[in-house]
C-alpha cells in the first residue's frame, strides 16, 4: 500500500490536513485507532474561531456549520457580584467566536473525506510508524487482523497526546516544556435552555465556573474541581447547586437546569515539544502541544498548526523546495507559544489555587477589573480569544 501523505489520527488536525491536502491534489490515508461512531460521538470542544470558521467555509466543509453553528458577538465575565460584557466584535474589528461542537465538524470532514474517496482506516490496531529519518518512510498497522505496510513520502502525526508518533522519536531530539495545574475541570452536557445569549466566564470564592451552550436547547457547564476529582461524589443536585452559586455571582440570576446527559473530568495542563519535526515526520495539534481549556484554543490551534503543514507540502510537491517544511515547525512556534501564554493568562486570572494568598486573590481581582475597563486590555483579551492570525 502506497500514499503521499500517511496520516496517523482522525481527530480535527488529522482530518483537516487530508482535506486541505486532497485540496491541493495530494493523496493521504488516514489511520484511527478508534470506530467512526466513537469519534462522531465524543464530547469534547465546542468554540471556533473566526479563522477556523473562516477556513472551513472556504474549502468547502461549512454548509451546516453556517446553518447551526450559533455566531457570538461577545463574552461575559463575572466577578465581584456584577458581569462585565467584553465587545469581540467591536474590539476587534468585526470578527466572531461560533459556537459548534467538535464532533460535529469531525462528521462534516470525515463526510467530506469520505466523498472525496479518501481512505480512513478507523479501528487500525498496533499502529507504529518507521524510517521516518530516512529515505523510505513507512507506517504498519493490523486492519481486522490483518498486517499492512503503508509506504509514504512523508508522515503526519495528528494522534493526539497520549499517540504513537512523539514517542517514537529518538529521545533527546526534542524537549518539553509543561505545565500541570492543581485543579481540573468538571464538564457537563444539559438538557437546559441557555441561560444567557453569550458564554459566562464566572470568578468565585469556591472557583472558576463557565456557562456554554451547544443550542437552543443544549447548555454546557464547566466547574473548576480537584485534579484526581471523583465523579461519584457529585450528584447531579451539587453540580447544579454549585454551577448556580458560582454563576449567579451574588445576583437574583437564575441558571436554567434540565436533565444532565454528560459529565467528564478533563484534566488541565500546557505542554508543547520543539521541534515539531523529525525527518519527514511532522506533529500537529495535541501531539505537540497541550493548552488549559480556558479559552478553548485546542481544536483551532490544531487547525493552525495542520494549515501551516498543508501549505508547506502543497510548496514540496509544486516545486521540489523542502524550504517551507524546514521552517514547519518555527512557523508553527511562534503562534502555538502566544496561545500557550493566552491560555495560561486567562487560566489563572479566573481559577483559585490552593497555594494563593490574600495578595494573590487582590491581584487576580485587579486584572479582571482593569480587562473590563481598560480598552486597551479589553482589546487584547479580544485579539486573542477571536484567534490571532493564522500565519
Ligand atoms: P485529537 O482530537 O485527540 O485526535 C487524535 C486522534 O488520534 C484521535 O481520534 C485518537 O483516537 C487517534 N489516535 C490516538 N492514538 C492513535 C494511534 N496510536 N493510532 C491511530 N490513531 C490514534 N479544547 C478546548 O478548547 N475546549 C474544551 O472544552 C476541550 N475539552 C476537551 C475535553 C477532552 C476530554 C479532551 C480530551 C480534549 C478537550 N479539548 C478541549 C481539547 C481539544 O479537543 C483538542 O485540542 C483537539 O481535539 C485536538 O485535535 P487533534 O486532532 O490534535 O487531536
Ligand atoms: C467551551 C469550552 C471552553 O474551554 C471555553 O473556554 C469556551 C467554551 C465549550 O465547550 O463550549
């Protein structure tokens, strides 16, 4: 078996990079270690940014993102008994966050891949990538108990964190930087009417809370809980009682409740490895790096990282240069370390640590309260949360 492009990981980065290369006339197979229904159906990010939405209208894969996808002009954060409405639009020139969750784009690509004729391999077992520093890259995988050999000109590892592809590079080629956080996230997926138009970022003495939405009738909540937090020791009675206390912030504001669907711990931390590259081996999206959901960068920063790639191998295959694929992963950096900074700034300036002291509690307050009166500041949260350029 034979490709350009072996893809390891249909998760947005993996998926998007076939597309965007199927594009440019470059053939991919795709490798997934798990069933089509399984990822169609996970739970996971749900905030586009404009890039990102941009993006996939242009190649051809926001029909129904455009119909059902719910276009936020702004964001609220609450804090100190009051919100405070940050304008995106009007701090950033026009722009918007859409609101639509990631395993309804996966459906839309693996749609769109599917149509194409592209392969997608879905539950390939004991997937291993080779001589990916040498001339004769290859991956081998079992498909229904049977070995393959997939030889390819170049490998994307789009297998998220816990993949195959960063492992296997020889250690000491690349190094780490991380970050653990000493709290986790609790997520639930509701059968409740939002409660407000915009997504409500809350600060409070018990900790971080966030209202989101997946529809008209489907609200997302978050609660800032312990990092090794037991799901059995929140019924669902808690979990409303203290996503109300938290968003209420003081205020006779009522927090809509209904039948609770979902619930998951995700855990948070930063992580990226330099370099992204090794040979003709390349990472993209949560294979390399890892953000604190605050802010919800992980899916459009995958989407960045996998458009850089495209273009770089769409430049190979036009005119033999390897110029752009030498500069992959230093073009990749630059905006995956101004995320990485995002996402930590907005993580800690609405959580609460178990080390902070009275001084720290004060500052925390004091940054929220110059971003929501600081036009400066304001525009700078904005900036970012709508989703610096891509390149
Ligand atoms: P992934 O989506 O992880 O895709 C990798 C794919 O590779 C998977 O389908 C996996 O099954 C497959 N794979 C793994 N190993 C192998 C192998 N050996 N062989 C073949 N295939 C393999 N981000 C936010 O911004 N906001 C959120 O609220 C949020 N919530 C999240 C909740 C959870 C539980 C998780 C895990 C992540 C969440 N994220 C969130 C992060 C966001 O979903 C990721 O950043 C995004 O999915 C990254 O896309 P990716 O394609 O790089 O990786
Ligand atoms: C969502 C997740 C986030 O991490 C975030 O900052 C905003 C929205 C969501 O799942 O809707």
């Amino acid at each position: 078996m034979r490709t350009q492009v072996g893809i390891v990981g249909a998760g947005p980065a993996g998926l998007m990079l076939s597309h965007l290369l199927h594009l440019e006339g470059i053939e991919t197979v795709v490798l997934e270690a798990r069933s089509r229904k399984h990822i169609e159906e996970r739970i996971r990010a749900g905030l586009l940014e404009q890039g990102t939405v941009d993006l996939m209208v242009e190649t051809g894969v926001g029909e129904r993102m455009k119909r059902q996808g719910l276009v936020h002009h702004g964001i609220e954060l609450r804090f100190g008994g009051r919100g405070h409405r940050i304008d995106l639009s009007g701090l950033t020139g026009g722009k918007t966050v859409t609101i639509y969750a990631q395993h309804e784009v996966i459906k839309d690509l693996i749609g769109a891949r599917r149509a194409a004729g592209c392969q997608i391999v879905f539950e390939a077992e004991d997937v291993s990538v080779h001589n990916f520093d040498g001339s004769a890259p290859g991956i081998r995988f079992r498909e229904s108990g049977k070995v393959t050999e997939l030889a390819c000109d170049f490998i994307a590892g789009c297998d998220g964190f816990h993949g195959v592809c960063r492992p296997t590079i020889p250690t000491g080629a690349l190094t780490t930087y991380d970050r653990i956080y000493p709290f986790a996230w609790l997520g639930i997926l509701a059968e409740a009417r939002p409660s407000s138009d915009e997504l409500i970022y809350a600060y409070h003495e018990h900790g971080f809370a966030l209202h989101s939405m997946r529809s008209a009738e489907i609200t997302r909540l978050y609660l800032q809980c312990a990092p090794d937090e037991d799901l059995n020791k929140w019924p669902d009675g808690k979990i409303w009682d203290e996503l109300q206390l938290r968003l209420a912030a003081g205020q006779g504001w009522k927090l809509n409740q209904g039948a609770i669907l979902q619930k998951g711990i995700t855990e948070m931390r930063s992580f990226v490895v330099e370099p992204m590259q090794f040979g003709s081996l390349f990472l993209a999206g949560d294979a390399a790096h890892i953000v604190p959901p605050t802010g919800a960068k992980g899916l459009n920063l995958a989407v960045a990282d996998v458009r850089v790639l495209a273009r770089a191998l769409a430049d190979y295959y036009a005119t033999g240069s390897r110029e752009l694929l030498a500069r992959y992963s230093e073009t990749c950096l630059r905006r995956v370390w101004k995320v990485q900074r995002f996402s930590w700034w907005m993580t800690s300036m609405l959580h609460r640590f178990a080390d902070e002291n009275a001084f720290d509690q004060r500052r925390q307050l004091a940054e929220l309260d110059y971003v929501t009166s600081s036009r400066a500041a304001a525009q700078s949260l904005a900036e970012n949360y709508v989703g610096l350029p891509m390149e």
